[in-house]
C-alpha cells in the first residue's frame, strides 16, 4: 500500500530525510476543493466555464464541421451517380470530385485531433480532485516513483482517464450518428447501438462495466466500419462513414467512387523490401538512412501527408506561389486522392519537383499528398547533412536512393556496376511496387541529371528506367511536365516571388496528356523483342513527350499575354470581359 506522509507526524518512511519541510510529498489532497475554503471552489468552477467550456466548444464545432462537409459532399456524390446528371464523363464533376477527395485526405487527422481535444478537455473538467499529475522531481526517484506516483497514476487512469473516455465515446457516437443518419443509415444504427450502451456504462457507475464498454465498443466499430467493408461480397448494411476516395481509370476514365472501389495493391505481403545481397551493396551510414527513410515512407505516412500538405506546401507557396503558371491544367485537374500518379519531368534545379507538385498538382489537381522521388545516393543518404535536409524539408519523400547517376559519375563517387545494378534493380522494383497502391504520387526525371546546358528548352537524353517504371505500373497515370523558370538560388527566387511585379520573370509549368503505353505493353507481354529494348522504346517516349511541351511552352506563353493584353483593352474601353463572353456565347 502507498505510504501517505502526514506533515503532522514526526515519524517518516524509511529511506526519507528527516528534513521533511523540504520533500516534495504533498501530492493530492483526500478532500474536495473548497471544503476548507469557499473560494477554493469557486476558482475550480470558474476554470471550468472560462477555460474547460471553450475548449469544449472549439473542439466540438472542429468535429462537427470536417464531419458535416463530409456529409453533404457524399450525400451530393451519391444523388449524382445515381441519377441521370452523371453522364460518365462529365469533366467537371470529376473535376469537383477530385478536389473533394484531397481536401478529405485531412478528414481523420482532423477528426482525431478534435476526438482527443473533447477527451483532454473532459479529463480536465471531471479531475476535481486534482488526482492526474506529473512530478518530475519525484520522477528521477525510483523510491518516491514506486511509493508515490505509480498508484497515483493508477488512479488517474482509472477514476479520470478512463470516465473520460467513456463520456467522450459516447458524446462522439451521438453526435456522428446524428449527422451520417440521412446518408448512411445502418452505419447510424450501429453508432446509436454504440452510444445507448454507452449511456448505460455511465449509469451503472461501475469501473468493469466502463472498461468492458471501451473494449467492445472500440473492437466492434473497428470490425464493421475498417473491416467489414472491405471483404469480397459485403452486406447491403455494411457501410462506412461517408469514404469520399476517388479515382478514374488511366485507360477508360471509368470512376472509383469510395475506398472499397479502389484497386488495392497487389502484393497481399505488403512493402518490397531488399534481400540481404542488396543491403550489402549500401554503405553503413547508407543502410541506416535507407532503414530510417524506408520507415517513415511505409509506417508514418500520415506524418509526411501533414508535413508536406501543410508545412512544406505553405513554404513553397511563399516562395515561388506568386511568379507560378500552369498550363494544361485539363491533364490533372480530375486526378484524385486514391490515384496512382507518375510525374516525368525535365530536371533544371532541386526544386522542380516541389514546384511541379505544390503549385501545379495539388493546386489545379485532386492528386495524393503523399509523394515520393527517387533521388542518386550520394549525398542524400551518405552523410547526416543530407539525411537532416531529407528529413526536414520533405518527410523523408526523397525515397528510393539509386546509384552511379551521372552526377556520381561527374564528382567520380562511381559504384561497382555490380553493385549498382544490383542496388538500382531492386529500387525500380519498390518504386513499381509502391505505384500499386492507391494513393500515390512519384515524380521521377528521365535524364537522370540536373541538365545545366543554358538553352533552358534543352532535355537530355532518357535513362531506360522511366521507361520500365511506366511499362509494369500500368494503372498508374503517366503525366509528362515541363517546368521553366525556377532558378538555382534559394535567395534569388524569394525575392523574384515578393517583387512588385513577379510575373514579369514567371515560373511556367506545362503539363502534358497521359501517355499511353498499352502497345508497348503488349510488345513486351509477347516477347517480339528484349525487354531492355522495350524500356528504352517507352522512355524515349516519356522523353519525347517531354520535349514537345518544351517546344510548345512559347506559343503557350504567347497566347497567355495575347489574351491578357485583350482583356486590358476591354477594360481600358470600358467593357465588361465577362458579357463580351456570354454576347459570343449567344
């Protein structure tokens, strides 16, 4: 039993100083607050409605409103689909359905943040007697940590922790049940179920009757809401919370609605991971960062969807967002959340990619927030600098590492070709593998290089590895870009975006159709010729794709300031642009 020190007594337990003034031991008080002093109460009181009661409402309101859009969003999907307004193709309700679905990739991290504040805030308000606490003094002591702080976190769990949990789940049961019951009614069922149950744990007053309320209800609405599902032939009452997933088939643009719709990878093993032989041709600071990068690319996705979709996007937009323009937005704009997306771009500077995927892909497009680019070895995952710089600025999202790039071959940090084959085969392999699922963006680019040549419309020859990346993904889309414009200097590209006038030296992104590689597919199904042949053949055909964009982006531009140079006339004139369209129109 925990010994409980009276500042009355003279006697002390043993392994305790006789110097009693100056311990730390008053942890908890056995009487109310205010039994001694009226105002003591009247301070816990006022706790409660000036602090506990906002927080209550800020958390509450945050739930209700991610769940609520959810709501209305799939209630409208559903009535669309299922009425003759969907025609199948209409581009812009894939257009408005792809935005939908990014904009939800933040549903459960926003959810959960809210569950979790409603359940601090209730712990807070039901701890009257102040029995959850942290003493880090007595912390360092093994003595006092088993004497004092073991039982007394035991009680927290039990009499505040866990009351709060259970008044938390049922607030959270109610209040989805009551907003998901128009559109998805035996999901509301289940939630009512979970929440009268809950109110009868609560009423019983009995701590087994609250555990056993926790467990089943957690373990019964994991089954049928992350279970259920998702198994080959459903019943009609299974249903999820309102999924809006969405995706469009690469060959035919047939929709998957849901995430029940989505083709799910392949490999029931889960992640490809490398053979021994293949960890063996990395050196050891190498292994170390590829087992680190590889963890938080298979493991903490989440983390690099909310690094990278909030901190990294923001940093970027304040650095270039002013001075970006994109053409052929109509290529992307109805890519969605559970999309499989393979961006093959001409390589100027590091930063062409977070260009290509902030201002480009995410802003004009529904596409993943979670991306990945396979980037050379060297120094990236040679030295903890480059591990810092991959870790910080992009989630650890420059994942796979490949070797002997030509950049390798410049600064003569050459592999063995054994080595390097062996490495590098295994990481087209990954790459293929993690394009099987939905859900993900990989930028990769063709030349292998950064081309430093100063015609910026130049794009060097192909690597075959595009072309094999393209070939076996094939229900990945295939985008060609061509960005132009980004320069070298971090410092130099700030102070062009914060110009007075930063479209005058504009950062251009032209975005290409979706190439297509069935034929080559089937070349490569029928063995008419080596596959090494045919992986080159679709590279070339990535690169060529590439090139044409290059060589359309002046006319491009051209047309872009024709049209704003018209549209300054109109103004200047006094006309209204916007009924000069409908009078055309009519």
């Amino acid at each position: 039993a925990p010994v409980v020190v009276d500042p009355l007594d003279e006697e002390y337990p043993e392994g305790w100083d006789d110097d009693y003034d100056n311990q730390e031991v008053r942890l908890w008080s056995d009487k109310p607050p205010g039994s001694d002093d009226d105002e003591a109460g009247d301070v816990e009181i006022m706790d409660i409605i000036m602090y506990d009661l906002p927080m209550f409402i800020f958390f509450m309101a945050l739930l209700l409103y991610i769940e609520v859009t959810a709501c209305l969003w799939r209630r409208g999907r559903d009535f669309l689909l299922a009425t003759a307004a969907w025609r199948g193709n209409d581009e812009a309700f894939k257009t408005q359905c792809a935005k939908e679905s990014q904009t939800m990739i933040y549903r459960p991290y926003i959810s959960w943040f809210a569950v979790i504040g409603l359940w601090l805030v209730v712990k807070d308000s039901i701890d009257v007697y102040g029995k959850c606490f942290f003493n880090f003094e007595c912390w360092g002591n093994l003595d006092c940590h088993a004497r004092i702080l073991l039982p007394a976190e035991a009680e927290c769990v039990f009499d505040i922790m866990l009351p709060a949990a259970v008044v938390t789940g049922v607030l959270i049961c109610g209040v989805l049940a009551a907003v998901w019951g128009f559109t998805r009614p035996w999901a509301s069922v289940v939630l009512i179920g979970t929440f009268f149950t809950g109110i009868f744990a609560i009423w019983t007053v009995s701590l087994f009757a609250c555990t056993l309320w926790v467990l089943c209800a957690v373990g019964f609405n994991y089954f049928y809401f992350c279970m259920l599902p998702y198994i080959e032939d459903s019943p009609v009452w299974c249903e999820d919370l309102g999924s809006l997933a969405f995706a469009t088939n690469p060959r035919t643009g047939a929709v998957r609605d849901g995430d029940k719709a989505q083709h799910w990878k392949e490999d029931p093993d889960g992640t490809l991971q490398p053979t021994k032989s293949e960890l063996e041709t990395l050196h050891w600071v190498e292994r170390f960062a590829y087992h680190v990068s590889d963890f938080n690319h298979t493991h903490l996705r989440g983390l690099r969807v909310i690094w990278n979709g909030v901190f990294v996007r923001g940093l970027v937009l304040g650095m270039v967002g002013r001075r970006t323009r994109v053409f052929g937005e109509e290529h992307i704009k109805h890519l969605g959340s559970h999309d499989k997306v393979l961006i093959a771009s001409n390589h100027r500077t590091f930063f062409d990619f977070w260009v290509i995927t902030v201002c480009g892909l995410w802003a004009k497009g529904g596409v993943s927030l979670f991306s990945f680019y396979p980037v050379r070895s060297t120094w990236v995952y040679t030295n903890f600098g480059g591990m810092f710089m991959n870790m910080s600025f992009s989630s650890y999202a420059m994942f796979p590492p490949l070797m002997n790039t030509p950049s390798d071959k410049k600064n003569e940090e050459m592999r063995t070709v054994d080595d390097a084959h062996k490495w590098n085969d295994y990481a087209i392999r990954r790459v293929i593998s993690d394009l099987k699922s939905p859900g993900v963006l990989c930028g990769i680019h063709p030349e292998g290089t950064r081309n430093t040549s100063e015609d910026p419309y130049d794009v060097l020859p192909t690597k075959p590895g595009i072309g094999r990346v393209a070939l076996e993904a094939p229900d990945a889309h295939v985008v060609p870009v061509f960005v132009i414009g980004v320069e070298p200097d971090v410092w130099t590209i700030f102070k062009k975006n914060w110009a007075d006038k930063p479209l005058e030296d504009p950062i251009d992104v032209v975005f290409g159709p979706r190439i297509d590689m069935v034929d080559l597919r089937q070349k490569l199904k029928e063995g008419t010729d080596t596959k090494e042949a045919i992986w080159a053949e679709a590279g070339n055909r990535v690169s060529d794709a590439i090139k044409e964009l290059a060589a359309a982006h002046p006319r491009l531009a051209q047309q872009l300031r024709d049209t704003e140079e018209a549209e300054r006339n109109r103004r200047y004139q006094g006309e209204n642009p916007n009924e000069v369209v409908a009078a055309g129109a009519v």
